[in-house]
C-alpha cells in the first residue's frame, strides 16, 4: 500500500532523476577525475607505499623476545592455577559452588556486555569513573577463572601489535617522568582499565556471533540514550553560554547531553556508536531483523543533531565518506552536493549552528585558535618526553606559562596536540601507528575472503575511528573517561574482528 502511494511515487521518481542529473554534471565528473588523480598520485606514493607496507617490526614481532615475554607473563598465572585445578579436578567438580561458578563463565560476554550497556545508559550524576575500574579489574579476574576451568581459553596477545604495546609503554613511561607524578596517577588508572578492555574483548571474542551480540547489546543501550536525548530536548534544557555563542545563536534551544557529562562527550559517544547499526543492518538475515535495528538507529542520529556538537557532525560526515569509500566510491561527490543542498532545509537552530562554523568571528572557534597559541611554548619544552598523564597536570603545569586566553582551559582542544603534550613524541607517533596498521589490516580483510559480517563490522570500525577522530582535531576526545573507554572498546572489536579473519584465512591456506 505504501509503494502505491501516489506521493511516495513521486519524491522516489524525482530522487531518481535527481540522482542522475547529479551523477553526469559538470561538478560530479569534476570530482571523479579529481578522486581518480589523487588514487594515481597516491598509488606511485613512497610516502603511502611506506605506511602500507607491513613493515620490518610487524613482521618480526611475534618472533620477538619481547612479544615472548609479554606472552608468558599473560599466561603464567592462568596455566599455573589450570595445573592446580586439574590435580584436584575430581574434588572441584563435585562443588556446587564451582559448577555454579563454570555457568556463570560460559556466559562471561554477555556479563561484559551488560556492563558497557551500563557504561553508556546510566546518567553522569549517578556515574565514577572507580565503577570502570573495579569492573575491569573484576572481569579480569572473572576471565582468568575461565582460562582455568576451560581448555582453550587464555589472553590473545597475538590480536596486538608491535605499535600498540610500544604506546602502552608510552604511557607508562609518562607516568614515571611525569611532572607531576600525583596528578598523573588518576588518569593512568583510566588508561589501564581501557586497554584491560581491549584485551579481554580481543581475548573473549573469537567468533561472529559473540560479537555481534556484544555490539546489540551495546546498540541497544545507545538507542536508549538516544531517547533520552530526545526527551531532553521535549522537556527543555537550559542553554549553557559555556556550550554556545549566544551571539552568534541567538534563541537556539539548550544542548541536549543524554547520559553524558555534556553535549560534546555524548556526541563523540554517538559518532562512534552509530556506524555500527550499518554493520547490524547489513548483517542481519531477516527483514524484521533489519527495520529493528533500522528503527533502534533513529534516535541516536535524531540526538546527534540535537547536541550540537559542530566537530562531531563533521566527523560523523568523515565516517559517512569512510563508509562510501568501501561501499560505491563514485557517490562520494553525490553525497557531499546532496549534503549540501540538504543543509538549508535543517531546523532553523541546526541551520544556524552549521554556518557558524564557517564564522570567523565565533567565540569557540576563536577561543580554540587562543589555547593554540598558548600552548606552543608547552609543545616546545615537552615534545620530546611530554609532561605527563592527564588534565590535572596540564591545568597544573599550565600556571607557569602564559595564556592568551586569560584563564586556563581544562585542555588544549586538540586530540593530537594533547596526546603529544602529555605522552611525548613516541607516545603520539606509537598511537598513529597503531590506528594506520588497524586501518591497513582492516582494509586487505575487507577486500580479501573474509566473513561478510566481518567485512562489514571492520568497515563500521573504521568509520567510528576516522569520525571520532576528525572530531579529535578540534576536541579532547578522551578528558571524559567514559568516551576514552568506549574509543579502545571499539579498538577491541576491530582488533577482534580482524582476529576472527586471520584465523579464517589460516584454516583456508592449510586446506587449499
């Protein structure tokens, strides 16, 4: 009945020809032989050949004695107490307390899993960060056990890399030459609970299936702050001048800021969250299976608009263009002019808070390009060791310098920058290594014979990074612990996926 709809007929026959009029202009086939210079250009790269290459230290790492090492300390635990429970197996297994313990660890993804539902619906006036923490600590412990009881389980160092421990040590070393040690401690315990996380999902997710339950439960639990967005914004949320320049936007109703600290940490939240109700669409068998997971994808996008977040919609059209890449390249240009023509027909508030991104006179755009010039002299002095972990040290250290900006600002605004500032130049340069080799990996699985819903996951992986970070470049993604931990959870699933793929193309290369 809806298809006979005379007016569903029309705006699809008008999207049609408006599709192909777009798609043989002038400023389209401009942009195609622009799109087919630059993958020339860049295919004679040395600079790409480079950085895409798979590189002497990631060939040699897992023959390395330091991977070894790192391997044993990870196992030792589990494979001793495994030797100690198998000489008593007879005894263990007639408790009812361990066989009770044994079914609660064979459902140890989901217990992960409700916890990061947690993570991302309960409200920030009820959130600590020491919840994360214990969590981590306890689901280590948990996953530990399991490595006991259960043959073939143990920590997967292997789904890592040379990059990825090398920014580990980083931040260890920031810690120990920190300026000010006290300061920096807090935020050390927020980096180990993260890259706790990431190990146990690279540890605990080794098929499809459990993945994909993961990311529903944490779907689910986005769509639910998506809602809670919205109602926000029914209600009425007070307009907070530190969040807009009134200025400039004049009458726009408050930010709405869900679950989260404030509107820009829940729209980093969503611009990492959403690309994934792709993969759930796409991997779904059935059509109910996909209008549901459709319908859950609605109020999380309806609240990206409603925060605000500037950085964030850029970023989240970033990880649209990562998606169109992979899927059609030539609808890029169609996208970004449909994109374009769509923007005056926004609501008033959003239309308005678009163009001022474009003002030059914009108070946050100019408050930014202040902290900037501040911090170069910090850049200078600390490029090379940085000057420790955290927010409190920067605040802290920031006294002794001078500030365009008149008071000092909880952080530089800059991912990179504060990255750099705080972990010194192997901290930022390991953390860009390691995103490129996931990006690279992620890449040769998507056209190799990988699983199509790891294809499809690793692409909604790849976009949730590049959205968040081109949001980075403007905003300090990870001063609100709870985004940081969701950043290397989504880390973990990438890292998991392309686990579940090197596995696959093992088994085929034994049986070809």
């Amino acid at each position: 009945m809806v298809y006979e709809s005379i007016i569903l007929k029309f705006i699809l026959s008008f999207y049609e020809v408006l599709k192909r009029y777009i798609s043989h202009s002038v400023i389209v086939r401009g942009f195609e032989r622009l799109y087919h210079s630059v993958i020339r250009l860049l295919a004679n790269s040395s600079i790409l050949n480079f950085i895409m290459r798979e590189g002497f230290l990631a060939r040699t790492w897992e023959n390395s004695g330091m991977y070894r090492v790192i391997k044993a300390v990870l196992e030792i635990p589990s494979t001793s107490l495994r030797k100690l429970y198998l000489k008593g197996e007879q005894v263990f297994e007639a408790s009812l307390a361990i066989k009770l313990l044994k079914a609660i660890l064979k459902k140890y993804h989901l217990i992960l899993g409700a916890f990061l539902f947690l993570v991302i619906v309960v409200p920030h006036q009820y959130w600590n960060n020491m919840y994360s923490a214990a969590a981590a600590a306890g689901l280590f412990l948990l996953f530990l056990l399991k490595a006991v009881f259960f043959r073939g389980t143990s920590f997967q160092a292997k789904a890592l890399d040379f990059f990825m421990f090398v920014f580990v040590l980083s931040i260890l070393i920031a810690q120990v030459f920190s300026t000010y040690p006290q300061y920096s401690l807090r935020f050390l315990a927020f980096y180990i609970t993260c890259f706790l996380f990431l190990l146990l999902i690279v540890s605990e997710f080794r098929t499809m299936d459990k993945l994909e339950t993961l990311l529903g439960i944490m779907l689910v639990a986005v769509s639910i702050s998506g809602v809670y967005g919205i109602w926000q914004r029914i209600v009425g949320v007070p307009v907070n001048p530190a969040y807009v320049d009134l200025n400039l936007n004049e009458g726009l109703p408050g930010r709405v800021y869900s679950t989260m600290d404030n509107p820009n940490n829940f729209a980093e939240i969503l611009v990492m969250m959403i690309p994934f109700y792709f993969a759930a669409i796409f991997n779904s068998k059935t059509a109910v299976r996909k209008l549901f997971y459709a319908a859950l994808a609605v109020p999380p996008m309806v609240s990206l608009l409603l925060t605000g977040s500037r950085a964030s919609w850029v970023g989240f059209a970033a990880a649209f263009m990562v998606y169109l890449f992979f899927k059609n390249k030539k609808l890029i240009p169609v996208a970004i002019i449909l994109g374009l023509m769509a923007v005056p027909f926004l609501p008033k508030s959003i239309y308005r808070r678009i163009l001022t991104i474009f003002n030059p006179y914009d108070s946050s755009m100019n408050y930014r390009k202040q902290i900037y010039y501040s911090v170069k002299p910090m850049l200078r002095d600390f490029w090379l060791t940085g000057f420790g972990l955290g927010t409190d040290v920067f605040r802290k250290l920031a006294n002794t310098y001078y500030w365009y900006t008149g008071s000092i600002p909880a952080h530089s605004h800059n991912f990179f920058l504060q990255l750099w500032l705080e972990a010194g130049i192997i901290g930022i340069l390991s953390f860009l290594g390691a995103m490129i080799r996931i990006a690279k990996r992620s890449i040769k699985a998507v056209y190799s014979n990988a699983d199509e819903r790891a294809k499809n996951t690793l692409i909604s992986g790849m976009m949730s990074i590049a959205g968040v970070l081109v949001a980075g470049i403007v905003e300090y993604i990870w001063f609100y612990q709870r985004v940081m931990l969701i950043f290397w959870v989504v880390v973990g699933i990438m890292l998991a996926t392309l686990a579940i793929c090197a596995k696959k193309e093992d088994y085929l290369l034994k049986n070809d």
